[in-house]
C-alpha cells in the first residue's frame, strides 16, 4: 500500500510541476512580436479595403458632378481604371516604385524585376521592414490601391469629351511608369526620402501626381462645346448632386484608411493621431469653404463645400502625422478657402475642369505638402524644412507635366484624343458605349 501511495504521490507531483510548466508567466517580448506583427498586417489590409471602396466615391461624384448623357462614361472609367492600376502595379510598378537596393541610377531610377513572389516563396510572407511589422504582399496590397487612386484623379478633370481609348491609353502609360518612377524618390528610399522630404500619405505623391496629369489633359484637351461663351464662363450643372454628396462621403470613409493605414502600424500612438488630425482638417475644410463661397457668390454651393471636404482631406494627407490638431484645423481653412478661388481662377485661364479635380488635388496636394515644413513638430526622425517640401513639390511638377502633357499631346496627334463634336453634343454614353445610364430618361442638349 504504502509502495502504491508513493507511486501515485511521485505521478501527482510530476503532473503539478508540468502543469506549473504550462501555467507560468509568459514571455511577454516575445509574444508582443507576434501579437503586434497579426494586428499590424490586418490593420494595413483593412486599409486597403477602405482605400479600395475609395473608387466607388469617385464614380459617384464624377457621375453626379457632370451630365446625365456622360454617366455611363464615367462609370466606365472609374471601373476600368484600378484594373489598370492594380494590374500594371503587380506586372512592374510595385518594383519600380520600391526598388530595394536595385538601383539603376542611384536613387533616382531603380527596378527590382518584373512580378511577385510566387505562392511558394518565403519572400512573400517576409516582414519587410526592420522591425517587422508588415508583409511584402500586405504591402503590396495597400500601395497597389493608392495607384489605382493616382490615375482615378485624372478621370475627372478630362470628363465630357475625351476618347474612352485615349484615355486608358493615358492611365496605363502614367500609372504602370510615371507614377511608381517618381514614387520612389520618396517612399522607395530615393533622393527626396535622403533629404528628409515627407509626405505621409500622397499629397504630392498621389494627389498632385495625379493632378499635374488632370492639368496637362485639360489644357491639351480644351474644354467643352458651350463651356465658354464670349469670354466668359457658363456653368454646366452636374445631373445628380446626392450622387456627388454620397460620393464625398464614401471618399472621407475611405480615408480613414488612405492616412490611417499609411502609418504603417497598428499601434493606437502611431493611427489615432492621423486620424484625428484627419478629420480635423476635412471638416475645417468644408467650413473654409462654406464660408469663402457664401461670402464671394452671396449663397453657400454645395458643389464649392463638397470640394472643400476634399481639400481639406488632400492637404493633411502629407503632415497628418507631424502636425498638432490646431495646425490641421489650420491647414483644412487653408485649403477650403484654397479650393474655391482655384475653381475660380481655372475658369479665368479657360482650363475646364468638370469636378475641380486639378483644384482639389494639384493645389491643395501643394499646399498641404509645403505645410508639413510650416506646422511640422520634429522628432527624431523627422526635422520640418519648408526648403524640401518646395524641391520636392517642383521635382514631381517637373516631371509629371510635361511627361503628362507629352502623352495627352502623343495622343492627339496619332489616334486623337477627343471625341467628334456631334459625339460630344449627343453624350457619351451612346457615342462611346452605346447605353444610357438611364434608359428611357435621356435629355439630349446642344451644351
């Protein structure tokens, strides 16, 4: 018996030790790797998904902002344009916008070969960063929605009366090279990203990309039949502004996402400043130019504050980071005000611009990038320079213009860029596609 008790008291001890095994403390460093490396991967593609719905906000408010006749169009085009974007960016852009140490010509040109990593290959799970957070395919998954978000910024501005051909020609020749080529001087560790240049989410590596390319398709495209009369302006009323409203709200929805994932992390110290700051400035913006435009017409326009929503939204997405909440209420007035005497002056140079995409993205992308250098709090590792935001806010509109306009002009002059003037009067919608967006409804007009 007494053999039998010891035994069993020996088996009990064994199992309380295992069990005082299973129960200790855990190691706490290491788990948290592992904890934060799962919530930093499935935050970055919640992101995604919100710049990803993005495309649908931009359907809404071109198709709401332009002409019944031309919705079809400009449902077309916002559809077909992340395809484009998405699908050039994983052929090529992707490794001409994040070279690694590919480099052709020292942090100007670089390209790290043609693809993704296969299913198979341990590189397409490998955290990417130093302190692995991220994987290169949750990297690619986010960035590759920010160039289907650069060319969609063109589709506005050309509205009305551009060849549907012409312009994916355009998109495919600026989102698969322009873009990711000047990308990389910033965030693929390039020569601006050496000189301490900052943009946080694309003012001027999305926005105004986009927006130099929007101003060299107006200006090469002309504007629209009956768009200027005498010298003078004449308003062509958008179709559906609860399209264009529901459009701008998508789009704010979405940036939570557009900012918040372009901190890279999911730590709330890292996303909940951006996203504050964020908001702050977008609805700042919409004051600024509820105010600016009830003060100039004599009645506040829709149109003017929807785009104020915008501004304001555009000119945080570089300092949303290093900026404090005041400055961001600061930036989003700035830019509010800014949208609308933009929409004015573009209509005085005759540059017609159907949405105010060059407005809302071009100058307030400038302005909110050369704020990072007034309102920017440095840190270690940022230090704000006004200087480096100006060198990098002249290099992009150095090389995205005139390679813009070349591609706009290329065009022209081979297969044309513009549909025909009874094409143009008729509407898009049956020249182009052969349907109406709205069957049985359609109003044909000589403007």
């Amino acid at each position: 018996m007494k053999k039998i008790l010891t035994i069993t008291a020996t088996i009990l001890l064994c199992a309380a030790g295992a069990m005082a095994d299973e129960l200790k403390a855990p190691d706490y460093a290491s788990d948290f790797v592992g904890v934060n490396f799962t919530f930093t991967n499935i935050w970055i593609m919640l992101c995604a998904l919100l710049v990803f719905i993005m495309g649908l906000g931009f359907a809404l408010l071109e198709s709401g902002l332009t002409r019944a006749k031309n919705t079809t169009n400009i449902l077309f085009k916002n559809l077909v344009t992340p395809a484009i974007g998405v699908t050039t960016y994983a052929i090529l852009g992707f490794n001409l916008m994040y070279p690694g140490d590919s480099w052709i010509i020292p942090n100007i040109l670089g390209f790290g070969g043609f693809g993704l990593p296969g299913i198979g290959d341990p590189d397409a799970f490998k955290a990417v960063t130093d302190r692995e957070h991220y994987t290169y395919l949750t990297d690619f998954l986010f960035q590759s929605m920010f160039a289907a978000t650069a060319a969609t910024i063109v589709s506005g501005a050309v509205a009305e009366r551009i060849k549907l051909h012409a312009y994916l020609i355009f998109t495919l020749i600026y989102v698969a090279i322009v873009y990711p080529f000047v990308g990389s001087w910033n965030w693929g560790g390039g020569w601006l990203d050496a000189k301490g240049f900052h943009d946080l989410a694309g003012s001027t590596l999305v926005h105004s990309v986009g927006g130099w390319g929007a101003l060299a398709g107006a200006i090469v495209l002309g504007p629209r039949l009956g768009r200027y009369i005498g010298g003078k302006a004449k308003a062509v009323p958008g179709h559906n502004l609860t399209f264009a409203t529901i459009g701008v709200f998508i789009l704010w929805f979405g940036w939570w996402g557009f900012n918040g994932g372009s901190a890279l992390s999911s730590s709330p110290k890292d996303t909940a400043w951006i996203l504050v700051t964020t908001n702050i400035a977008c609805v700042c913006g919409i004051l600024g130019a509820m105010l600016t435009s009830w003060f100039v017409q004599k009645k506040p326009d829709l149109t003017m504050v929807l785009n104020g929503a915008l501004a304001g939204l555009v000119a945080i997405t570089a300092p949303a980071d290093v900026v404090s909440v005041p400055a961001a209420a600061i930036i989003g007035v700035i830019a509010g005000i800014l949208v609308v005497f933009s929409v004015f002056f573009f209509d005085r140079m005759k540059i017609d611009d159907p949405v105010g995409a060059i407005s809302v993205h071009l100058v307030c992308g400038v302005w909110g990038t050369i704020a990072v250098g007034i309102f920017g709090i440095a840190n270690d590792d940022f230090t704000p320079s006004v200087l480096t935001q100006l060198i990098g806010v002249l290099a992009y509109g150095a090389v995205c213009f005139p390679v813009a306009f070349l591609i706009f002009y290329g065009i022209k002059k081979t297969i044309g860029l513009r549909v025909s003037e009874r094409e143009e009067l008729r509407g898009l919608d049956l020249g182009e596609h052969g349907q109406e967006a709205y069957s049985g409804f359609q109003i044909f007009s000589n403007t």
